[in-house]
C-alpha cells in the first residue's frame, strides 16, 4: 500500500501516518517527492485495509497495489484451473470449446424438450433455461420457478445433457442443486454476497456473471467469496457492462476474456446475447469470443423466438443457431492450428 | 406502445404486425412516415408485453409508452405517500425533513452507544449502523452480524431512538424486523428480487437505495416489487451512481430528487456519505439536497472516523456532525419562508 | 511518480526500472512488498513523463502522484484567482455571485434585444448567446454566426451589459475577440487543443466548460493550456457528463464545484441548463449551486422557449427567470450570514 | 416523429399540438392510449426540428423515428462505399483488408523510415505517424508538426507508402493535405464541426475516430457534416469509448462494426492499440475484428516502444508486430471461405 500525502501535510502529519503503520505491525518507508511525500507500506502478507488511515490529516491518496482477492488469483495459483463438469466434459485450460445453449426462460415442457432435443442432435452438451428469472418490472413473466426445475431434471434425465439454471436466493439452493448440473450467479446478483457465501458451501460449477456495473476487480474479489467458502469450481461469465451507449444492450468488450485469463486461472466464458441484446449480432461475437481465447459460449436458443416470454430479439431460432454452431466447430478446427 | 417499422419493411411485414396486435386484444394504428412506418397499440389498461413482437420481420425498434411501474407512479396515486415511522415521526409530503445519522458499520457496544448519546442530545431522531456488511473484497470486515442487530436494540429500548439497518439475505428480514424499526436495502441489492418480495410482506417502513448502475425508472420498477407484495412504506434513497469519473466516490445528480418527486409520491432522501465518499464534501452536497427538496438525509457520523472499520473516509466525526446539524436546522428555517 | 512491479519480476527487471529513473536524473526509491515491489521516483521538479517506462518488462502499473498541471494547482497558487470582467464586475473567490443568462443561440436581434432589455431591466450584468453552435447533426440550425455577433456587439453597446459567445474555431477569435466580452469554449471542445492555445494568447476572459466524458483532471489541464500560453482569465463551468441515465440530459455531481474549488485557485460557475435538460429542474440545481459555492451560474433564457431554435425544453421564459432570480437574490443575502 | 402526451394532458393540450404539426405543413395522427395519448407526425420528407413542440403544455416525451443523418444512412444509399487510396489500394465492401501501421507520433525521420522501410518489407501499404499530437496536458509532448510532415511526405515519396497523420484545426489543413494522402480526425475532434466541415471541403480519405463518449448516432451525424460538404471519402474508424472501466484504457464493443455496417455504406476500421491500451491485447483483438467483418485495422508499431514519446505501452515492437502480421493474413485466408 502507498500513502501520497497532501502537497501541504506537515512533518507531525507523516510521523502521524509512519506511527500508525508500526502499530499495524508494518514498516513505513518515506519517499520524499518535490511536490508531495509519499510513504510506502512494507512487510504486509497480503491485502492492508485502509481503515485506520482514513480521515487522517495530511493524507491525500491512499493506492493498493495488493489485489482485493487471493485465492482466484494467479499469483498464487499459477496454472489454468480445469473444472469437470461431467465424466466427459471438463472446461477451462486447454479442454475442449464449450458451448451452452437453450431458451432465456423455461416457459413449458414442450419448449424445453424440443429445443434440448435440437440441442443433443446437434452435439451440444449442456442447455441452459432460467426457472427464475429476474425481471426488472414485477409484472413480467417471473419464471416457472419450481416446476421450471422439474422439467430441466426431466430433460436431464432423459436426454443425458447437462443443465444450468440461475438461483435468485440461499433458500432456493438446495432446490436447484437437487434438480440441475450447474448453478448460475446473475449479472444482477454478482454483488449478493450472501448467495455468494452459499453457493460456495455447495460442490456444484457456478458460473459467475460479470456485474452490469462491475469493475473487473470486483467481479474476480466476488469469485473470492465462492472459493473461500470452499467451493473451488467457479466459471466467469462476460455479458457486457452498462455505459451511455444504447445501439445495443450491453457494452461488451472481449478483449476483458484475455486481460481476466492474465490475472485468475478461473475459466472464463463469454455471452453474446446478453451482451448485445440483437440476434444478428450473436454470430459474430460469438465467433470472436473463440479468437480470443474464450473457454465457452452461452447462447440463447429458442424454437420460437418471436413468442418468448423474454428476451426474444436475442434469441436465435434454430436455424439459425444450427448455422452458428457449424461455424463455431469449423473455426474451433481452424484454431487448432493457428496459435 | 409504439413500433417503429424498418425502412423497408414490406406491406406483408406490417399486415403481420397488426394481426399479432389485433390477437393479443388491441387495436393497431398505423401511422405512415416519409421514411418508415410505426404502428401504434390502442385499447391497452397498462404495460403491454413487447414479447410477441420481438424477432417479427420487419421490426426497427419497439417504444414503450407506459412505464414498467404502475403502484409507485404519480399517475395513480398524485397525493404524496406520508410514512409513519412512529408515533411522532413522519416522512413524506409536508413532514419535517428527516436527519438519519450513524455509522456505517456497527462495530461495538461502546461505539454505537456513544453514537447514540450524542445524537440524541444533537436531537437525531434515527440512527444508522451495518450490522450485515456487503463488501467488495471476503477478506473485509463483513459486520458483527446478530450480535450488531442486538446492539440496535438495546439503543433503541435505552435511547428511545428509531434505527435502521441494512437487511442482505431474505432469511434474515424475520430476525432484522424483531431489533430494528426501518429495514435498507443496500445499492448492490436493489434487484435482489426475492429480497424485495419478501420485505414487501412485512409491514416495516423499507428505505430503498438507488443501485450503482440502475436507472431511474428500473429503482422505481424495484419499489414496485415492494409495494405489490402489500408493503407502500418505500422511502427511495438516492447516493449516486457509478461513471467514469473516480475523484468522487460515485456521481450523484441531485436533480434526480425533484425529477422522481415529478414521477412517484414515495418520500426521497439523500445520502452524502456514498454519494462523495469524501468527508469534506457531505457538509455542501447534504445541505444543497434540502434546496432542492429532499425529504432527509442519511450521514455517517462515526465516534473516530479515523479507526472506523469501513467508510472512514466519508464519515464526520462528532464536531463536524454537529456543526453540519445546526446548519441543517438554520437552512430548514429560511426554507420555511422561501417557497 | 510509484513503479509498481510484477509478482513475479526479477531482480534484474527492477534494476532496468533503477537504471532508467537513474539515467532520467531522478533517484529510485525501493519498497519491497508481500507480493510485489513498488519503486519510487524522487528528485523531480513537477510532471515525470512515463513514457522511458511504458512497456519496461517487469512493471505492472505506473502511478503518477503529481498532476498533469501546474499553473492552475492551488498548490503552486494558493489565493483565489479574481477576474475582473470589467470595472464594476469581478468573478472568483469573494466577489458577488456572478448570474449569467441569455438565449441558448443568437435567432434574430429582436430576440436578442428583447432578452437583453429583460434581464438589465432585472438587474443582470451578462448576457449569453450563441452566435456559432455546436450541434450534432449538420441538418439542424447552425447559428447566424457574424451576423450573431454584430447583434451581441449592438446589444453591448446600446445596453451596457457584458456579452458571453462560444468560439468553435480559431480562425474565429479575433471576429469574436472583437465584438463580446467574454469567450467560451464549448464541452465538446474542451480537447480541442488548438484552439485552447489560441484563446490561452487573448487577454479575453474564457468560460472552459466541462467536456462530455473528461475527469476533473483533464479538465483542469485544459485551463493549463490556457494559462500556459498567458492568459489566467480562466471560468471553470461543470454542466454535467455523459452517463447511462438519460432522463436527465447529463449527470451534473454539485460536489464537483467544492472538489475543484479545493484542487484550483480558478473561479467556477455551473450551467443548470444544460446539465438537466428540462426547464423544471432548473431553478432548484441553479440554487442548489450556491450552496455548495459556485461563483456563478449560466443559465438558459428566451421569450418563447417553444420557439426556441435551440434548447427549448431547458430555457426558462421571462417569467420563469424573474421567479428563480428573486429567489437566487433571497438565498444569496441568507448565505451572507450562514457560513 | 412521436409525441408523447402526459398522463393528465387536457384535450385543448393535445389539439394545441395539432395545429403546431399541421402550421408545420405536416399531418397530425391522434393515438389515445390506457394511460396516455401520442400523436404522430406524418407527412415529413425526413428530419422533422422539434423544437416548435419544446417547452408546449402537456407533452412528456418526444421521440424521433428518423435519423439525424441521411447521406451516410444505407436507407439511402443501400451499396456499400469503395473508396480508392490510390491507384492500386481500396477500402470498403469486398475490398482486401487494410492493415494501417505505424508509430503514434512522428519523433524522428530515424524512426519513421526505419518503421517504414520494415513496415513496406513485410506487405504493409499504409503508414501512421501523428505529427500534431493531442495531448491532455501541456507538458506532454506536442508533435513535430510540419517538420514532422515532411517526414511523412519524404517516407511517401522514397518507399511509395501510403501516409496518414491527424490534423487537428482547419487552418492545418491545407498543409496537411500537401504532405499527406489520408487525413485523420481523432476521437476528442470528433465533433470539432468546423474541423469536419473543412476537411468535407478536401477530396482526401478521412479517417473518422469516434469520440470517446460519442454514440454511434451522433458519430454517423459527425459523418454527414463531412459528406455534406461534398467529400464522399469518409472511413469510420472504432477506437472504444470510456466507460467506468479503468482495467483497459478504453472499452470497445467490436458487436458495434457489424452494427454500424447495418446502418451505414461506409467503411468501418478498428484500433485495437487505443482500444485496449495494452500491447499484449492488441493481437487478440485485431484478429477478433477480422471475424466481426472490419475492413481494416490501424495499429500502433515503434521500433522501441519503451522509448516512444507517446503511447509506448500500446506499441507493438517490430517482432511483436510481424507475428501479428502473419497471423492476420493466415486469418483471413481462412475466412475467404468461412462466410
């Protein structure tokens, strides 16, 4: 930690400062400047909290330059973490592509059959459908809730696909963890750190969203809440930030999947519908997740996308995915041999 | 609702539209433009879902008309909703302005009990303090948690004060509600919305802060999840909102209090604390809030801000509260004859 | 200036950085961390380029602890900076709070008379308007340029009130330079660099409003630009910046005014038009400023607003002005005596 | 256009509208709705000033359906613009991909040739050099300004190499245009409007940077006011914007090259160095455009980016940029049948 002092901080304000950090049980270190002094903090193992210097006279700027988070860090775990999610299928480090598709919301059973068999037919492993959903207006669709996740254990059961689903609160955990593969985190929820806390008590992958409104500190400092309660299989999700820009719903910038890939050894994976809310953008952000160096896609898929109960300009028909998917495997082959 | 045609959209894609309105129960006016068409959707009692028209051919953009709120809006309710927080104290309308004032975080018995005297002798009516922390990073004071909320109670009883604490996890509004008289919910929960559901079956006054990214119309779609659930006591809070800029902790228009009075009749306080994350800077932003008609404010006061477990920098200590108080209170009286 | 190195850099890449500050004629300072080492530049006189470090193998972050301006630091000048705009009439640290108000664009001179022979008539000392105008499209009005200015000449001299114009170019300061009083640089040209050079050789008075999306820091080395080149008659005017909430026109943070008054000894005003946008939030953000200690206000006046060929929905009309200058002259005796 | 009325508008409110669209030679088309009336505006042979509506009694909302551009609209000009560089170069539809490299500034004639002379061996067809530099403080280095343009011009006229550089004011022009045969418009001009209207009176190329808090709308107006003046040249270049994000320097969303693709004929290039900030992202999201359907790419190249005057961190050096090179061609010979 570095303490920058006021331009006018008088020598009693430095000594203040150099005072409170021996108590802390560190060493200060001055650095003299021709504008203003600063004074280093050494000798700490880790994160410093700022508390005690805050409010302190003379003191204009306090900087961290430890991270606020440990164990997703890739200072102190160096190699790509690899989370299976079934026998088969593993993602992160080197595994295979992976590609998560289905319906924004679980409207019905024929729905979700239908687009899981679509799924399965093509080779998609996984399908994803929210039982509960998070609606900005409490008089949109709100999700089929419970029976929302018997359909998905049915379609586990029945067509051997992994399923992925959102979990809005701590008591719904034990619900979702009995019927579906995967547990969600919304981009709504990253800073719920009760759900965090309790999602980390469980053994199942969570996919973590990104935050709207989330720096990428925060977002990897939220992963920490999961790995500290024990639960080590945490998979960053990209959807795009909120900025004045409207043309598409989010502001998405892929060039955070390589940037967050240098700081954690977390798998990382990117979804384009959220992140432009248009289904002719899906496409090509998909494709360009995969050059740079996304572990997976998350893409909304729906049989009727004109009649959904949310999100349907970025769903794509199936047709259209089908299209998608094909272009996915056959840059993936190209990839093989491009780095 | 309104729907804004493609520039090429044919004769065809537009007979299609009106047929989807006319089968949900409407009526379609089309209104022919020198570039494209719209066609306007009549005959609705409110929100109309924009789901079955989204992913139609021939589709440029969909407007909405009707806001995504409706118990929360002027429009329904034009008299100002006045909150009874206890027999002698009221928010909203004509009641005095509220000065809420406390920690961030409970820390101690000493701590809180020191704060409370002083308030009270000051004439605060309300007192603050975390007693469940959300932060950024796990490895940060999270809150004494049940032991904080006792702590509350006792000065409650003792003091014969209002408190109000943040609630986090809907498993904890049965226990918050027995040891305080005001529930918030924090920024970073403010689409919890289970959370919300569930404050909105109790019947305590609920202060609602604004979320970091959220806009105005989604804060109040928030306060609607409240208020459906049976629950009209909503007290909004505003305390910025997160830009690009860093030299203040958040970015807070003060415009925002006469514009959502213009739009809701819930009562609308200001929180300088996080809105400047600057202790100099609470004293000139809670005064310019009165000017523009807030309801109250919420400051952190805190006995030695420079050993505060969080928000040191934003708190005041003693003298300066007190100082700031009185202005508040000679600021109140010129208000009196000013309108 | 702090260096702060990677986890993982060699004792042979914090001796390149040693070198390097060495061979600049600065003296590094080590400060050994848990997990990473920091090295400190000291012995400079002002600003360090960081360009010799950029891209240095080891470093992970470069921390600039002077500012990138020096002329217009309180630390360099600590008094207040008084302009004088004529004999009588002075802007800045005690001198009288300074009303500034006028149509948005120059239309005709009947309506610039008209507004002119109102506002004296009240008790105004300055008058706006845009004879050159910024706008998006090169479809809308783009104002009556020197045909403006020889209005605002006319108006000067017939009327004796001073006159505030935006210059967009600097092949048209020495026009402009010749018929008003005051200059202003408009947001969208706050980078212009060019042209802030050229104002910075006038002796004009500037108005530097407050660019779109720039930090108070690069704000303020704007007005360094200026004051570089000889001129320290420099306005400071925030309006609001660019965020995702668009039911105001911009998000205008009141703790901005005692921010920057704390960082700079130049005077600042703030313009309620253009930060809100809508007529009705004026008056209570342009009272508002006076309390957190603005110098002044600009505000958006014309005889009918619905006509405007310009800002419409955010100027004022006669009556509207009168009422929020009555009320601006009330709270400015009552703040006479409230500090 | 629409106009929204307000919930309690009266009758005389909505008729008072009426006869302004109608005295406006235009039709009005009443749409009573549950909660409130719109009225559409028909009968316009495009953009429809809303100013006479600003400011009327009884309206809430007004919303525009036409753009505030024409010329650059592919609703009116439906094929795609080619533009020729030179006699053997273009830009634009099925064009090759265009690779632009080069320092951020011009430091030396030393520097530019030998990046020119490796630039041209490699396959490179134009270079970049900033001879005027847009700095935000004073104190950084400004550019050789026209010494540096005669080392563009001599770099054209020895190795036969397309050139580029900013220009920053009009009166830079003319000069400019002698010396170089691409001139560029930086993000913090992007509506520097007399700037635009003045290269709109050249025949050069212009590159169009889009301002760092600009939407894309008002980057496409910027647009018009070029090809308003009769210049068609016009290449839209996506450089990121800024956003609450300070991990990157910038955020840039490439889902914004197909979008703008949808909206204009004029071709759209990325710059992945001011984009991300970071050399190390650079490569990953120069690729990543090729898949999103850019039409070039503009990428900052120094032969010792630890020495650059400007930008160093962002610069490739000549090995980094090689790999890159070679990677970009491998990358688009596979995409001539991936489409």
């Amino acid at each position: 930690m570095l303490i920058v002092m006021h331009h006018n901080a008088s020598d009693k304000d430095i000594e203040r400062v150099k005072k409170i950090i021996i108590d802390m049980g560190y060493k200060p270190v001055v650095i003299p400047g021709a504008e203003r002094t600063a004074i280093g903090v050494i000798g700490n193992q880790g994160w410093v909290d700022d508390a005690p210097f805050r409010g302190i006279k003379g003191i204009l700027e306090i900087i961290h330059v430890t991270k606020p988070y440990k164990l997703v860090s890739r200072d102190f775990h160096p190699h790509d973490t690899i989370i299976k999610l079934s026998d088969r299928i593993k993602i992160g480090g080197k595994s295979p592509f992976l590609v998560i598709a289905g319906p924004c919301a679980v409207e019905s059973r024929e729905q979700v059959f239908k687009t899981a068999q679509f799924l399965k037919k093509l080779g998609v492993k996984v399908i994803r459908g929210g039982a509960f959903k998070p609606r900005t207006s409490p008089h949109s669709f709100q999700g089929l809730r419970e029976e929302g996740l018997k359909i998905l254990y049915d379609v586990k059961k029945e067509l051997d696909l992994l399923t992925i689903t959102e979990v809005m609160s701590p008591e719904h955990i034990e619900m979702v963890e009995k019927h579906v593969d995967i547990l969600q985190i919304g981009a709504r929820n990253m800073q719920n750190f009760d759900l965090l806390k309790e999602v980390g008590k469980t053994k199942k992958p969570v996919v973590l969203k990104r935050g709207l409104s989330a720096t990428i500190e925060e977002w990897l400092a939220s992963a920490e809440y999961i790995l500290l309660e024990g639960n080590p299989n945490v998979i960053l999700c990209e959807r795009g930030i909120r900025t004045f820009e409207t043309a598409t719903r989010n502001t998405s910038d892929l060039s955070v999947i390589p940037l967050v890939k240098s700081f954690t050894h977390l798998p990382i994976i990117f979804d384009p519908s959220h992140a432009t809310g248009k289904k002719n953008l899906v496409p090509p952000m998909a494709l360009a997740s995969i050059i740079v160096g996304s572990h997976g896609v998350m893409i909304e898929v729906h049989p009727e996308p004109e009649h959904a109960l949310s999100d349907g300009p970025q769903s794509l028909n199936f047709k259209e995915f089908e299209k998608l998917y094909l272009k996915i495997n056959k840059l993936l082959t190209f990839m093989e041999e491009f780095e």
